[in-house]
C-alpha cells in the first residue's frame, strides 16, 4: 500500500524525491545528476506518494493563470504497475479544479502517452518534439473536465 502527501519544498522529504526523479526521469538516459529543479517556486505544488517513509512516486503541479501543468510524474521502477501513478495523477488533476484551473496540461514522453490516456487526457500538439533534459521526443496533451 501507499499514501499520498502534499509536501512543501523544504520538506526533508525533497532530497528523496531529488534522489527518485534522477533515478527515474533522469538516470536511464545518461542524463548526470543535477538536482536543480526549482523546487522552491511558489506556484509549484508537490505531491509524493509514501510507503512508510520511503517516497516511491513524485509529481509536481505547477498553477499558470487558469491552467495547470503536471511535470516530473516518476514511479519507483520495482512498484510500476501498482497504481502509484494513476493515483498521483487523479490527486492533481482533483487539486487543479479544487484551484479552479479550467485545464490541466503536461508534456508527455512517447512511451508514457498511453497511460496518460487512460487517464482522459488527449494529445494536442500535432508532432513529438524533443523535451527537457533528456531531449527525448514529448507530445502536449490536455485533460479538460466536462464543463458544469
Ligand atoms: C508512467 C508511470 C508514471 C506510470 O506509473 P505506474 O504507477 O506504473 O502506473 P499505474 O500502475 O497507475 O498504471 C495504470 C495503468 O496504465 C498502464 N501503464 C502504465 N505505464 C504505461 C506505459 N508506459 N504504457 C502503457 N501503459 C502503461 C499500466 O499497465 C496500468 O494498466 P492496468 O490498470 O491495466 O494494469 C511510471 O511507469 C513511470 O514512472 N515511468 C517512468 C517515468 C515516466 O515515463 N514518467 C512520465 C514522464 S512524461
């Protein structure tokens, strides 16, 4: 089982989470650690998920004028497939229309667009572009909630 909690960014918790996003998001690209993240911008929420007190899931909602983005959605490679993700996502997007954001947004890796779907996001960017540190190819998808 797992928890989730929102965190601020000094959080002790921080430093695990630095640890899991190069693990994760980072590490299988070659990409060297570099924990810079701007983690202490103040329209950036984070969320992680917790077994005991170990972090094995992380994403981070960052609030624009009436919009959302979810960045940094990373699962702890020996618990994939156990729903972690699924839940981080469905706590964001409850989060962003709790703020009142009319859309929720993210860039995602090719390979994660299928789970991204699942969720009822679609894809609206019309080609893979190359992204963030890694520069691996991302599309823009966006989850709009039914008005009313
Ligand atoms: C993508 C990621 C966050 C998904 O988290 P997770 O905890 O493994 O996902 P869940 O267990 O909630 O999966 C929900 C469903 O989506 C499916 N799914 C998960 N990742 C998938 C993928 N890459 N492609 C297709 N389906 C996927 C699961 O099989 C599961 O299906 P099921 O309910 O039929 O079993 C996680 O695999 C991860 O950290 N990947 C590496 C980093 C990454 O790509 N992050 C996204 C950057 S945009």
């Amino acid at each position: 089982m797992f928890e989730l909690s929102w965190i601020s960014h000094d959080d002790p918790l921080v430093r695990d989470v630095a640890t899991l996003r190069h693990e994760v998001l980072m590490a299988p690209f070659g990409v060297s650690r570099d924990d810079n993240w701007g983690d202490d911008d103040p329209n950036s929420f984070h969320l992680v998920a917790l077994q005991g007190d170990r972090v094995v899931g992380y994403s981070r909602l960052i609030r624009d004028s009436d919009s959302a983005q979810i960045r940094q959605v990373a699962v702890a490679f020996d618990l994939h497939g156990s729903g972690i993700g699924s839940a981080l996502m469905a706590e964001m997007v409850r989060r962003a229309l709790e703020l009142g954001l009319a859309a929720v947004f993210l860039n995602a890796r090719l390979t994660a667009v299928p789970f991204y779907e699942r969720l009822g996001f679609t894809t609206v960017s019309e080609s893979p572009f190359p992204y963030g540190r890694t520069g691996v190819l991302h599309v823009r998808m966006e989850y709009r909630p039914a008005p009313g």
